[in-house]
C-alpha cells in the first residue's frame, strides 16, 4: 500500500443510474440546444467523463458533484440508457459538504457560466455553515467584488448580520466617492 496520491479518475466505477441522485446545490445551466449536443456527444463518442460523485454509505446512493447534465442524458435518452445498459461511469470524492460545494463551482466554473441567482443562494448556505469569505473567494474562485455582490443579489440581510466589512483600495470615481460614505461594518 502506498501512500502516494491517486486522483480519483483512476477508479471509475459504474454504477446503476437508480442509485444515483442530483444534488441540490448545481448553478449549472445547460440550454435546451447544448443538452441535444450533449446527447449526440454521448452517442457518438461514448462517455468520455466520468461524473463526480459523493457516495453516501447510509443511503447507499451515489450524489452528484459534478456531471448532473451526463447522468440527466443517461436518464432521458432511451438509446443512450440501453447501450450504457443503465451504468453511469462514476468516480468517488470524500468530501464534506462545503467542499462539495466547491468543487462543483469549480468544475462549473472552468466550464461556463452560472445561473446568479443559484450562485448567490451557494454563497448564501457558504456563509451560513461558517465558511469565511476569504474561504469562498479561494475554494470557488472569485474575488472580493464578487463575493459581495452574490450576497448582495440574495437579499438576505443575515449574510451580513454581525461581520465587519469594508472594501479596501483608493477610490477612483465620484459614484464611489459617494458611496464611501456607506460603511458595512459595525464598529
């Protein structure tokens, strides 16, 4: 036994699409054309990813992390699901909850883009289960700004309840010279 690191990608493992289940986190969003592409891909070419998964040994199912819109093809596409006979290639991260987050964001993100709504309710739940900004920003990879306006988008004065925040830097216009009147931060 070695101890040396192996990425999870050399453990595929395939896996009853009925023990599989979606997350309920995903910002993702595939248009209606893309989904076609994605099925066609998956005819001609095969499965070429796995997805990424989280099992969970109480339940005995398999979570998706990552590849919500493959496993979606295999359950919707009827020449797909009987050529794969009902498997979805699989492979197992053990993460907690929040890392799992991340991950997704991060999978998504070297992608594409996100719906901001979800975005913002991820960072939102984030801040809720203690994860600091600073955490967000390096695990999701966005920046300060960003972090901000998401919380900002959800509308949940709670985010804000009890945290220190100010936005460091010069100020280089006259719309933010107004608005360094406005301090976040509770002092």
């Amino acid at each position: 036994m070695s101890d040396e690191y192996m990425s999870p990608v050399y453990a595929v493992e395939a896996v009853p699409v009925e023990k599989v289940e979606a997350n309920n986190y995903n910002p993702n969003v595939v248009a209606p054309p893309e989904m076609k592409l994605l099925e066609l891909s998956i005819w001609e070419d095969g499965f070429t990813m796995p997805c990424v998964c989280y099992y969970d040994s109480e339940r005995d199912v398999y979570i998706i992390v990552d590849g919500f819109h493959r496993y979606q093809v295999l359950k919707t596409s009827k020449r797909i699901y009987e050529r794969e006979k009902g498997l979805l290639p699989v492979v197992v991260i053990d993460k907690d909850m929040s890392n799992r987050m991340a991950s997704t964001i991060r999978h998504n993100r070297a992608r594409g883009t996100h719906n901001i709504e979800l975005m913002s309710d991820i960072v939102a739940e984030l801040d809720r289960i203690g994860m600091t900004d600073e955490w967000i920003m390096k695990n999701i990879g966005m920046d300060r700004d960003e972090v901000l306006r998401l919380k900002q988008i959800s509308g949940l004065a709670a985010l804000f309840a009890d945290k220190d925040f100010s936005i460091p830097g010069k100020i280089e216009t006259e719309e933010q010279a107004s608005m360094a009147d406005y301090n976040f931060s509770e002092d």
